[in-house]
C-alpha cells in the first residue's frame, strides 16, 4: 500500500522567474507483513527555480533539487545469503530542463534528470537507476 500526502507551490519572484517548493510524505507498507517497501523515501522535499517568459514561443527553463530523506533500501555491500540489510540514506539529485511551444497545442522539451548520476539499485529503484535524458514532444488535441 502505498498512501501519502504531497504538497505543491509556486511564488513569482521577479517578471519572469518563480520559486518552486514542494514536499511529499510516503508511507509505503507491505500488507500483509507490515513491513517498510524498500526502494522508496519517506520524505521527500523539492526547491526549485524556472523561467517562464510570457511569450510562449520563447524557451522556458527550470532546475530543481530533489532531497529524498529517510530512502529505504537493502544494503547489498553488508548483506550476505540469507541475511539481508535495510538501511536509510539521505540524498538529493538535481533535475534541469528546457521547454518552448511550436504552436498552441504543441510543446518540445529537453532535460536532464539526475545530473550527478547518483544510483540507487534494488528491485524497486523508484527512477533512480541514474542519469537520464529526455528529449519530446507534448501535443493537446
């Protein structure tokens, strides 16, 4: 089960510039032991910055940083067979992206998620498998 609240906000700072913030609570339990899924944070805490021109047409930017507190996961550098390890760890990775439309209805992106690479292997590694890059495109119809 997994059962949480998230929270969300933004505060312009200037003519074109905003302040992103945000927090996420998770609880994530196994039903029928109780017992803490690994492979996810309990908290999770995001401040962010983005540019958003009035003109469409132009490009947007925005960097966040993710800190995920309280990650819950199997150690396999001290587990050994039969005896497996839960730890936590804090950490925070850093996200950057880029947006412009071609038209109303169509949007093409680029970004970079995770840009220091921090890895988190296990069988439910919750997107952080590494760096990643994305590139496309939005349509609405």
């Amino acid at each position: 089960t997994l059962q949480g609240v998230e929270l969300y906000g933004s505060h312009r700072l200037g003519k074109n510039i905003y302040l992103n913030a945000g927090y996420t609570f998770l609880d994530a339990k196994d039903k029928t032991s109780n017992k803490r899924l690994t492979d996810r944070a309990k908290h999770q805490v995001t401040f962010g910055v983005s540019y958003q021109p009035e003109n469409i047409y132009a490009w947007d930017l925005s960097f966040d940083l993710v800190s995920n507190i309280g990650y819950y996961f199997n150690n396999g550098d001290k587990s050994s067979m039969g005896n497996s390890v839960y730890e936590t760890k804090d950490f925070t990775i850093a996200n950057i992206m880029a947006s412009r439309h071609l038209n109303k209805d169509t949007k093409i992106y680029l970004g970079i998620d995770n840009i220091s690479n921090h890895q988190n292997f296990g069988n439910y590694a919750d997107g952080n498998l590494g760096r990643l890059y994305r590139v496309g495109m939005e349509y609405k119809f």
